[in-house]
C-alpha cells in the first residue's frame, strides 16, 4: 500500500526559506547576522531561515504509550511528525512520533485552519516545537487538556479558536486545568438569505420568485410574523427533504429532530391550518444548539430546522444561488464561505441581543418532544462574540512557550486578509501548496513586525546550562577540560541552538592539576577559569622532599603542577596571587647511614665490640684460672656482654627512626648499663658481705647468689624503662621541622595539601581546596590517622554541621610562634559557609587548641613530652 506524507507533515517547516530572508533583510536594511555588542545576542534573532528539526519539547506526564490508541478510547485522529496517509484514500497509516510535540486541535473551518497554520509556523520554524494536529471539535477542549476524562487518552496542548457561547456548560467542567482568553477576532452566527432574495421580494406583486401582496423586507424578523406570504416564499415544499435532511446531523430524538429536522410549535399549528412551513437549513445540531430554533419558535415564525452537513449546506446554498431559487440558511461569519461569495448574502435581523436575555439560553430544543413547544427562553438574535484560545496550563513551565500563547492575538483584519488570500490560492491552479497553508505562510511572512513582539528572546547562554565538558587524563598529572554545545545549531554547529548571546564562542580546552573529583564537585568555581585564570594559591604548586644528605639534611624544593614549557618558574594554569616559594632545607632529625662521622664512628665501634668479643672468648677459655674463677667468671662474662649492647646503642641511633627503633633505643642501653652496673654490684655486694664480718668467719657466696643479686638490680632498673617514647621519637623529628617551618614563615594557608588528600582518600571525603582552609594558626599535620585499619565513626562537629569522620592525628600546632603538639587530636573538615579545618583535643570540653596561647615557651621540646 503506498504511503505519502499527511497534509500537515507535507508542509513542515516549508514556509521561513532563504528567500524569505534575504528579501526582509534587503526591505529593512539591516543583517540578520549582527549582535549586540553589550551581551552578544542576535539583533534579528528571529530573521532567519526555518529551524531544522525542534529546539525544544513539551514535557507532558500525560503522554504514556497508551494514548491515542483505540484500547485507551481514542476516537480522534492525529497527525504527528512524519505522519503518513494511504495515497489513495488518504486514510492515515502511520501516526507518526507525538511525545515531546506541542499538540494543537484542528478544528476543520477555514479560521480556525488559518490560525492553526499560522501558530504552528510560528512554534516550528521559529521557536522551534514539532506541532502534532487532533482533528476534533472545540466542545471537549479543556477536558482534553485536564488530567482525567479524555485528558488520558487524547491529551492536547491548545485550541486557537473555541465558540465558547454554546459550548461554555461543557467546557466549565474542566477548565480549572486550562487557560481561556480572547484570541483576538470575534465571530457571530447568524440567520441568512441570499441577497437576490431580499432584492426580489422588495419588488411585491413584481416579484418572479413568488406571489407576495405587498413589498417585503426579508431580512427583518418582523415580517415573517404578520404575513404568511413570507412564509411560502420560503416553504419547505420548494426543495427536496431527502437532499438537505440528514439524520446523522441531528439522529432522531436529539434536539427535537425527526428524520434530521426539527420544527416549531408555529410550524404544528400552521400546518394545523393547511398550511405550509418556510424551510431554515442548518448544518448541524450542536453547532450553536437550539438557539436559533428558540429564536424562531419564541417569535412564533413557522419553520422546518433540516440538517444537511457543513459542505452539503454551502452546495446546496450555491445551488440554489445558480437556480434562482429562495433559501433561508444558518451560518456565521468570518468563513470562507463568506469570502467566495462577496455581497450575495444578507443576514436577517433579529431583535437585538440582549445580554441578560442570551444568558437564559439553555442550549435545548425539543425538550417537550418533535414540533411541540421549547422551554429555552431565548428570543434576541446571536451576539457578537469574541472567540477564544484555550491552552493546557502545564505549558506554564515553559516560560518561552507560555509567554508566546499569551501575546498570540490575531486581528479581524488579520482573518480577513488571509480568508481572502485563501480564496486567491484556491482559485490559482498554480498553488502546489494546500490554500490554507500558503494562505497562513503568507500572512505570516507579510507581518514580521507583528509576530517578532509575540515571541520571548532565548536565554543567554551558560556555561552550565547550554554546554557539556569532557575531562580527559584522570590518571595522569594533569587534565584536560573541553567543551562543547549541548544542542549546536544544526545548520552551524559553532553557534547554539537552545540560547543566544552571552557566551557566543566555546570555550577553548585548557589543563588543570586538579583532580576529576575535584573538577566534579566545584563547577561553580572552575567555569570562571574559562574566562579568566584563577588567582594562584598553594594548590597550584607541589613539593617534592629529597633523601637525608650526608649532612643530615632534606631539600624541600617547591615547583608548579603544571608550569609553562619556556618558565618553570611561572605557572600555566593561574596567574598573580602567591608567589612559589624559595626551596627551604630542613634537618632531618636524625644521622643518615651514609654520613661520614656515621662511618666513622661505626667502625670505631665495630672495633671495640669485636675486642670485646675476644675479651668474652679469652674468659671463657681461662675460666679455671684462679684469678678469673675467684673473680666469677659468669659475671665479667654479662659485664662484656653489657659493653657489647652499649656499643649495639651506637648503630640505633643512626638511619631513620621507626617504631621498633625508638623503642629499641632505650632498652638497649639501658640493659648494656644495667648489665654492666649489676655485674659490679653484685661483685660489690660480694666483697662486701666477705669483709663486713665481725667475727671474720668463712663466708660463701655462690656464683648463683651473685647471679640473683644481678637479677634483682636489672629488674628494678629495667621496669622503669619508659617504651611510650617509641611514638614520639617517631614524631620528634617532625616536631623540630614544624618549628623550622614556623620560622620561616609559613601560615595556615600551607597546610600539607597531600596530607588532606590522603585523610580524605581513607575516609571517602572530597579534599578541600587549601584555598578554602581557616586557621588563625600555622598548623602541620604529621602522620596518619591513630585509628588506622579500624573503622572510623562520624562523630558531629563541636560548633554544630554536618557529621564528618574524627580523626586521630598527632598535630603540631604553631601557636604564636611557638610550637605545641597535640597528640590524637581530632580534626574535623567542616563544608560550610566558610569551610576550614579545625583542630581540637581529646580533652573533655572539646575546645580549639589554638583557643589559648601555651603559658611557657620551650621551642619543641613540649611537642616531645606528654
């Protein structure tokens, strides 16, 4: 079966060519290139040619996949984009792509058809919103833009034009979920009769279209009531009932109609009498229902109400016109009908419409059954009547589209000239376009003035809003940020599609040091860099330490994350702010392998401990000697063995300090002096206990006796070796470089950024920028976490915020110059309004320990005692 686009798709985004552009800008003189200096928008955002696919789209809740389906109740018909119908029978096929469209009713009548094609040019090709077309009547307009009834299966977003005076019961029920206001031309039904008519029954007795006893106005109500001449002059016997009644216009029993017409009770009574009744040809019943039929029944005029169709009505009428015959119709102006045929047909005068009377109309006919009388009171002829745009009120949300449905007013000159351009198009057999549409485009490119002040400007562009960034190199050492449109112009991908001015031009890629993390979370900050470079701050530069010299040194040497390839010393990603520090030596706290008098004194001892080596072997040998074995052997042998861990103290003094070392340097040397010390006072005690006996008796004095003596003095001595100093001699060191950085300087704004980094890897926190940290104090965080390899709980912030990790650290604190150390304080990383770090002890009130200055000044020594 073979497809062809639907009528409405077929014209798609056909109307705002090049052509049309090139000739405004020629008329105006102006370019429709040019821009604001001030904020870069477009002067002539508008002249332009027609947006290529949809800018923007409607975001309904109501469009699931089972609207517009037959299972959902859906009785209409729509057209989305890229909609296709059966060449043949034009009987659509495929209904084509709806959500995300801005969906308008299609009422069927050149106005409203007119109006339809101009608002959705204007939604199309320049503000950019694909238009989906129902074709359906404007009675159930604000149910179908509700959220319920047929707002679920049939959702639409506007009715350009409603006739609101017999439709407003209707329409009631559901307007609380739409807007209503004045489109901007009226429209008026009305009773007609061909002009010809009236003409001829002026002439009276002359006249050769019936027998009338006097001159007639035909198109004054009054005289169909004092003379029945009137009456047959347009009797229902003059025409063919089966040609213009038509049950399906008005089914039996609706509306008092029989056989597609209805009547009056004049109409009963008259015929009562042998008379015949004036035929009045309608279209249908719910067009304006029962209030012409109240009119002509209240004013007692007999009269058949046939229904015959829209198109079956205006063919019969133009019929009647080439015949010459006599014809009373309904019809309403403005309409194209009107249009094709200027002057040739008069509207017959009714009283005039009384507000207070038109109010009481009912919108019934028939009630009391077929040509018995009405119980709508209405008797004044149809009001003027402004014709109205309905619009769902979720389009609200959408700024640009709400603002343009509010100013959309259309003249009455405006519906005239395109009625009249319609008829020209439809006469034309050149016209390829369908009348309506080129009567529509050609309105709309005649009044540019017009239609530009309807239309919202688009917003300035923004870098958050309107672009999207790439980071590329998250696991090198440095990154790199490009950009680009989130929606390029599909006809120049370097401009924007979805806003004008501002930023006009991409930003070009740069490189950072900072991490993809960082990047993430601190786009407010870093979307500035775009236009400027940052102020340099410590996170912009990095320090490497170097290996203990043979001096007992470390070089602290400062360069750039990223610096220029022709500067080292200047930074290619910010610019002023902080200078990069000079390179600082610090002492390394200990003496380094590698040192000469570490060499030195090594060997020396090395030295000593292989004669005491040989000393222990020579005493072992001799044991039996009588100078060695009155001497107790066992005991030089410890006191040997003692020089031998005093000398073993040399080599724990040197390289860098651990743990197992610190402790072990106490212990050591305190057991080599032990051992040394009690292996003479157990000689001592020995000598001691001989010679202090009065009566100078033999005394012995086992070596085991000694030995347990000896036993007694290294316990005592070695139970008071404190083994806590391990820790501190561990931090000792960086206590003494903590006072050197205080002299040289440095303040909080240089706390360990890699410090934070690795604090906030541990306990999954984002690092803060050291920019952003506040001490009043130059503060050094040491190394990690006291609670390493166990879970870390949140515990809330002393001043109040959100809960983030305590964590254990030993702290160095320079406070007024002076260095004091806090052993596990905890640190808390605080992400408010001034975002800083704070240190506080362990101590029951939690208080700041840059809170109160120290009482005494000791250099660093306090940072090494508890």
């Amino acid at each position: 079966m073979p497809t062809v686009p639907s009528q409405h798709d077929a014209v798609r985004r056909t109307c705002l060519n090049a052509a049309w552009v090139t000739s405004q800008a020629a008329v105006r003189k102006v370019d429709p290139r040019a821009r604001d200096p001030t904020t870069n928008r477009s002067l002539y955002p508008w002249l332009r040619v027609s947006v290529p696919s949809a800018r923007f789209q409607v975001h309904d809740h109501r469009m699931t996949p089972t609207v517009y389906t037959a299972a959902c109740g859906y009785k209409e018909t729509i057209y989305g984009v890229g909609s296709t119908v059966d060449a043949a029978t034009g009987t659509i096929v495929n209904q084509g792509t709806i959500p995300g469209t801005f969906v308008s009713e299609w009422g069927g009548w050149p106005t409203h058809e007119l109006t339809s094609y101009v608002n959705a040019i204007l939604l199309q090709e320049v503000l950019g919103y694909d238009v989906s077309f129902v074709h359906a009547t404007g009675t159930y307009a604000t149910e179908r833009m509700s959220t319920m009834g047929r707002g679920l299966c049939t959702p639409t977003h506007l009715n350009p034009e409603v006739w609101t005076s017999s439709q407003m019961a209707a329409l009631k029920v559901h307007a609380n979920e739409s807007t209503m206001a004045n489109v901007g031309y009226w429209g008026r039904s009305g009773l007609y009769t061909l002009q010809a008519n009236v003409d001829d029954a002026l002439r009276g007795p002359q006249s050769t279209l019936g027998n009338l006893s006097r001159p007639f106005s035909a198109d004054f109500w009054r005289e169909f009531t004092l003379s029945d001449d009137l009456i047959e002059y347009f009797s229902i016997d003059r025409h063919n009932r089966s040609r213009i009644a038509k049950a399906k216009y008005c089914p039996d029993g609706v509306g008092g109609c029989l056989d597609g017409c209805s009547k009056s009770y004049a109409c009963t009574l008259h015929e009562g009498r042998g008379k015949s009744c004036m035929l009045v040809l309608i279209m249908r019943w719910d067009y304006d229902p029962g209030y012409l039929q109240a009119i002509m029944s209240n004013r007692n005029v007999p009269a058949y109400f046939c229904s015959a169709g829209d198109s079956n009505l205006q063919e019969y009428v133009v019929e009647t016109m080439q015949r010459n015959g006599t014809i009373v119709f309904y019809h309403y102006v403005p309409d194209m009908f009107h249009t094709d045929n200027p002057g040739k047909f008069a509207r017959i005068l009714w009283p005039l419409p009384d507000p207070a009377v038109v109010a009481t109309a009912t919108g019934t006919f028939g009630e009391l059954g077929y040509g018995n009388p009405t119980t709508n009171p209405v008797d004044v002829d149809y009001p003027q009547e402004n014709l109205m745009k309905i619009y769902a009120n979720l389009l609200r949300s959408d700024e640009l589209l709400a603002h343009y449905l509010n100013q959309f007013v259309l003249t009455q000159l405006d519906v005239t000239t395109m009625l009249s351009s319609m008829a020209a198009f439809q006469a034309d057999p050149a016209t390829t376009q369908p009348a309506n549409f080129a009567a529509a485009c050609q309105w709309v490119r005649s009044n540019y003035d017009t239609w530009t002040s309807w239309l919202e400007t688009l917003p300035l562009c923004d870098i958050r809003r309107h672009m999207t960034y790439t980071m590329t190199g998250c696991n090198t050492t440095f990154r790199r940020v490009s950009f680009a449109w989130t929606r390029p112009d599909p006809t120049n991908a370097t401009l924007p599609f979805e806003c004008d001015g501002g930023i006009v031009t991409l930003p070009g890629a740069f490189q950072t040091s900072k991490s993809c993390e960082w990047l993430s979370t601190h786009e407010n900050e870093w979307t500035a860099w775009t236009s400027a470079p940052p102020h340099c701050d410590p996170s912009f530069f990095a320090y490497t330490i170097s290996s203990c010299s043979e001096a007992s040194t470390r070089e602290v040497a400062f360069a750039w994350n990223l610096p220029e390839a022709a500067n080292p010393a200047r930074s290619s990603e910010c610019t002023g702010g902080v200078a990069l520090p000079a390179n600082v030596v610090l002492d390394c706290g200990y003496v380094p392998y590698t040192s000469s008098a570490f060499v030195g004194i090594a060997v020396l001892t090395s030295v000593v401990m292989v004669l005491l080596t040989g000393l222990t072997a020579l005493v072992v040998l001799f044991r039996e000697r009588p100078i060695i074995k009155r001497s107790q052997w066992p005991l030089l042998v410890l006191m040997l063995l003692g020089g031998y861990c005093l000398c073993a103290t040399v080599f724990l003094f040197g390289g860098p300090p651990s743990p197992g070392v610190c402790g072990g340097r106490p212990f050591v040397a305190s057991l080599g002096y032990t051992t040394v010390f009690g292996s003479i006072l157990a000689k001592s005690l020995r000598v001691y206990a001989v010679f202090n006996q009065k009566a100078m008796k033999r005394v012995v004095i086992t070596v085991w006796r000694a030995l347990q003596w000896f036993i007694v003095v290294l316990g005592i001595d070695m139970g008071t070796v404190d083994t806590m100093p391990r820790r501190r001699c561990h931090i000792g060191a960086m206590d003494r470089n903590c006072r050197r950085l205080a002299g040289r300087g440095f303040s909080a704004s240089d706390l360990d950024d890699r410090a934070i980094d690795r604090l906030s890897r541990r306990h999954r926190h984002p690092a803060m920028p050291v920019e952003q940290l506040h001490l009043p104090h130059a503060v050094h965080l040491l190394e990690g976490p006291r609670h390493a390899g166990r879970r870390v709980r949140g515990v809330p912030h002393p001043e109040g915020g959100q809960r983030f990790p305590r964590v254990g650290l030993d702290v160095c604190v320079v406070v007024h110059g002076h260095c004091r150390r806090r052993r596990h304080a905890r640190a808390y990383v605080r992400h408010d309004h001034v975002p800083r770090v704070d240190i506080y002890t362990p101590s029951g009130r939690d208080s700041p320990v840059h809170g109160n200055p120290p009482r005494e000044s000791r250099g660093c020594v306090n940072c090494r005692r508890r």
